[in-house]
C-alpha cells in the first residue's frame, strides 16, 4: 500500500509540473532558447493565482496565473527580438523584474495563505480555507490525493493535446521553424521576431499554468516555489527524451508530461533513502548534468573502442 | 515588355569613415524586364552577393531607390518583402528547417499565398507538393514525412528551389546555389532550375562563377565589378559570345584580371 501512495503523489505531483516541462520543452527544444524566465514566470502565475483565489474566482484564477504567465513571456519575448537583447540575459531580466512584481502582487508579504476571513455563527472572524479547483474537485469526486490527481491529469491531457494539435496549425509550424531555422522563416514571409514572442509567450503561460494549479492545491503562494523551477523542468525535459528519444513535436510533448512523472518518482526513491528534502535541488542539477554528459561520453567511449581495437589490429 | 525590377543609382558603404571603409554598391543601376532571366557574373568583392541582400532588405542602402512590379520596396522589413522574392543560396542549410519533414517546409513556404486553413497541412495541399515533389524526379514524393535533415545537399537544394519558388515570386535570387554540389547533382539542379524558371515564367537573377553556365542560362548576362555595372550583354551580341571573349571582355573592362577561380572554370 505504501508504493501505492508513492505512486500517486508522483503521479500528482508530476501533473502538476507537467505544463510547466511542457513550457521548458517548447523554449529549450522547439525555440532553442534558452528562457531563464521561467523562475518567474512560474512564482508569478502563482502569486496572480493566489490573488484572484482569496477574492473567490478559483477557476478564473488558474486562467489569471496562465495569462500572468503569458505576460511574462511576452516581456522577455519583446527584450529578445524588439530590443535584441542576448536571450538568456533577456530572460534573467524579466525573472529578475518578476521578484518585485511578485512580492507587489502578494501585497508585500513573501507568502500568502489561500484563506478568508469568515464571521462564524458565534459572530467572531475566523479564517476559513478558500474555493479551489481541487476543492470543487474534491467536492465531487471525493477527497484525497485521486481525486485532485484525476483533475490535474485532466488539464494535463487537455494542454498536450491542444498543444499537439497547435503546433500543426499554420502559426505553430512558423514556431518551429523560428526555432529550427529563423533565416528560412524570414524568407517565407513570415515575422520570425513575432513567431518567437508568440513561442516564448506559450511556453511562460504553461509555466504560469502549473504555478497557478501548484498553489491552489497547495493552498498557499511562496515566492520561494520558483527557485531552480528551470532545472526541474530541464531535468523532466531530458528524462523524457532520454526514454523515447528526439523525434516529433506530439512525441516530444508526450515526453516531457511523462518524465515530469517520472522526475518526481526519482524524487520519491530519493526521499526513501533517507535523503532530507533540501537535497532535492543538488539532486536535480546532478540529473540534468549527467544527462547532458550521457552523449558525450558515449561516443567518447566509442572512440577509444575503436581506437584500441586499430592498434590491437596494427600492433599484433 | 514592361519592367519587373528597377534599381535605380543604389549605393552601400559598410563602415563609412573608418578604415575599414567599403564601398558595396556604387550608383548601381539595373532595369530587370518581365519574365527574364539574367546571369551574373563577378570576382569575389564585387558587390553581387550585396546587391541580392539589398534587393532581399537584409540591410537598407545609403541612397538609390528599388522597385519590384510597380512598388517601391526600398525601405520594408526583410519579411514582408520576401512575399514577393524566393531566394536560394549556396549553402542548402540556409533554406531549409532541418528538424521538420519535407511536407512541413513546403506548407511554411507557401504560406506566402496558401489559402488561409487552419492546419499548416492540408489534403489539397500535401496533393499539391506530391506533384511538385514528383517534377524533381528525386523520388522526394514518397518522402514527405521524412526530417529535411536527413536528405542530401542536392536533395535539400532541389527542395529549397521548390520553396522558393512555390508562391510564383515575383523574382527569383539565385546566388551561386549550385556551387556546393557536386558535378551531377549541380547540373540536375540547374536543369530543374531552368524548368522551373521556364515553365511559371519567372523574372530571375543568378549569380555564378562559371562563365559557360553564365552564357548557357538565361537571356542577359551582366558582370558586376567594385559594385558598379561593367558588362551588360543580350541577344546576338550575347549568342556569338565565347567564355574566353567573356574573360578578354572583362579584363578590358575592368583592368584587372579575374580570379583564379573563375579563370579555371573556364
């Protein structure tokens, strides 16, 4: 029963994640961008969540942190190709911007509890938890961990599969190429500088989108939550790829929804041995840099292969 | 006929007023009429290579206006302008994104004047590349899920060629986008080049090193030294031309002999 439990909350927590990987995927694979943005953009489609979830809107609110979120991409997609700005300063410029905003947002406070004051019926004010998704979730499907892994998975699937399908339709396939080859796009006649704003702007509304639906199930905003988010998305990104490899887009967005899962499995197995939960960051930078290391050392292995190989054949 | 491409006194300083001062394109002029097929032929740094990146808006000249089919396009964005120009360059790179299939590159590159759908793909269109694929007579029809990657240089060239031409442009750039092929394969894409020219009936320039190919295409030959018009050759004067009588030509011309290169393709 116990592995049963770890499972779903992998499962949970990954759903979660995922748009977020998903938003990594599109900047970092599809765009070849590296975004630093997303730190910030997944803190402010929460905090914007948050907000929008105490005044009483919690389905409004996933939607106002994914256009937080989009807000943010356009920032940093207008230092990039309006101000032709070096992509990775661009992004650490809005993140950089974004910790301000937040901490405004959040009213100055660096967390904020998903809670209203309420008078009861002996007439004194007490905090009462607010409306969320997974709460409305909860509701009807019952409590505990299924019933919000259920909804999560759903806007999961609902994102892949609206993603999938966008990146066949005309402004889709000029996202690609924008990332693929820019030149040839500005040769068909199309504004490569608006088609990476649109991508950037995607990819941060999907980050914002897993911010908002971490802090409603969460039930509290932190600035803290988006430190090292990128490494985390990074990190499911190529555990994805490492399993089914760099092939189509649909496949790629696939990839990356499962190795959010399987990222948080890693996690888990960590947690079993013991490890304190503040490893988790070490953790992730190790998986994303034995990962990226994985290629190289393979065909370095294979060329000392080859080489012992000649002059055991020269030399015998 | 009437007149396709005007340009009209274009000038380009790169870094004026500095050492490294130089002068592309100077007073350049050139009346392009409907539907013909010029040649160009020049030593490395006489501007042809800048003359196509100042027609395509990579960079807007000092002084000189452009004109194409009536409008003036000296001052729009690079994009907006390649509505009306295709383009291919030597390297087959350049035209072509390597991480999407064939099918896919083809439906951006139409996106110039494909009916607006909401798929980049549809069944008409993926028809519609299948008989352009076929007319290439590189078995590419059967391929069009293939990455674009993965084809060869002259494969990707003849693809390029296809896009570039795909939304009946205006005018068509050629700069030397056969020199990095082999021979067979080089003399394929020229053919398919020609044909393609031919049969929509497009007003090209080709940039080339080879003064047989520059005699054997096409209806005019120019030759272009310190960015400026040297030679501009046509009908009979153009047919009892000789690759040797070219080089003599242009040595008078200019004063100086041509390079190594184009001496030896003679």
């Amino acid at each position: 029963m116990h592995y049963f439990e770890m499972l779903l909350s992998a499962l949970g927590q990954g759903a979660i994640y995922a748009p977020m990987a998903l938003g990594v995927f599109i900047a970092f694979r599809i765009l070849n961008t590296p975004d630093l943005t997303i730190d910030g953009s997944f803190v402010f489609g929460m905090t914007v969540c948050a907000m929008v979830t105490v005044a009483g809107h919690p389905v409004l609110a996933i939607l106002a942190g994914t256009a937080a979120g989009m807000l943010a991409g356009l920032v940093t997609g207008i230092l990039q190709t309006s101000l032709q700005i070096n992509a990775i300063l661009s992004g650490i410029l809005t993140m950089t911007g974004l910790y301000t905003v937040n901490y405004m947002v959040l009213g100055g406070q660096a967390n904020l509890y998903l809670q209203q004051m309420q008078i009861n019926e002996s007439g004194v004010e007490v905090p009462v938890a607010s409306q969320t998704i997974y709460k409305m979730m909860a509701a009807v499907a019952g409590n505990g961990e299924v019933s919000s892994l259920i909804l999560s998975g759903l806007i999961v699937v609902i994102v892949s599969v609206l993603l999938s399908l966008f990146f066949k339709t005309r402004p889709g396939i000029a996202i690609r190429a924008t990332g693929d080859n820019e030149e040839m796009v500005r040769s068909s006649s199309i504004n490569a500088d608006r088609s990476r704003t649109l991508g950037i702007m995607l990819a941060n509304s999907l980050v914002g989108l897993s911010g908002a639906m971490l802090c409603q199930q969460q039930r509290y905003a932190d600035l803290g939550c988006g430190n090292g988010m990128l490494v985390v998305g990074l990190a499911s990104v190529i555990i994805g790829q490492a399993l089914f490899g760099r092939r189509g887009v649909t496949l790629g967005v696939v990839s990356a929804v499962i190795g959010s899962v399987l990222y948080r499995m890693i996690l888990q197995g960590a947690y079993q041995i013991d490890m304190p939960s503040y490893t988790v960051k070490l953790l992730s930078a190790l998986i994303v840099t034995v990962a990226l290391v994985m290629p190289l050392t393979k065909e370095k292995m294979n060329t000392m292969r080859i080489r012992r190989a000649g002059e055991k054949e020269a030399y015998k | 006929m009437s007149t396709q491409l005007s340009i009209t006194r274009l000038t380009k300083i790169f870094e004026p007023g500095t050492a490294n001062q130089k002068i592309a394109l100077n007073n350049f002029s050139l009346e392009v009429k409907k539907g013909e097929f010029i040649t160009i032929l020049g030593s490395n740094g006489a501007g042809k290579s800048t003359l196509f990146n100042g027609i395509l808006g990579k960079f807007f000249p000092d002084s000189g206006r452009i004109i194409l089919d009536g409008e003036d396009i000296t001052y729009w964005k690079d994009f907006k302008r390649a509505a009306k120009i295709g383009c291919l360059f030597q390297n087959p790179m350049r035209g072509t994104a390597p991480n999407m299939t064939i099918e896919e590159n083809l439906a951006l590159a139409y996106t110039r004047n494909a009916s607006k759908s909401f798929f980049a793909v549809t069944r008409k269109d993926s028809g519609y590349f299948r008989e352009l694929l076929a007319t290439l007579d590189l078995g590419l029809e059967d391929r069009m899920k293939t990455k674009m990657g993965l084809l060869s240089g002259g494969q990707r060239q003849a693809a390029s060629l296809l896009m570039a031409t795909i939304a009946k442009p205006k005018l068509l750039l050629l700069d030397e986008h056969t020199a990095a092929l082999d021979p067979v394969t080089s003399r394929k894409v020229l053919e398919i080049t020609g044909k393609i020219i031919e049969q929509n009936q497009l007003t090209a320039l080709m940039i080339t090193h080879d003064m047989n190919q520059a005699l054997a295409f096409g209806s005019r030959t120019i030759m272009m030294d310190g960015g400026t018009l040297v030679l501009d050759i046509h009908g009979s004067e153009r047919a009892e031309m000789t690759p040797r009588k070219l080089v003599d030509l242009y040595t008078d011309q200019s004063g100086q002999l041509l390079s190594d290169r184009t001496m030896l393709s003679l």
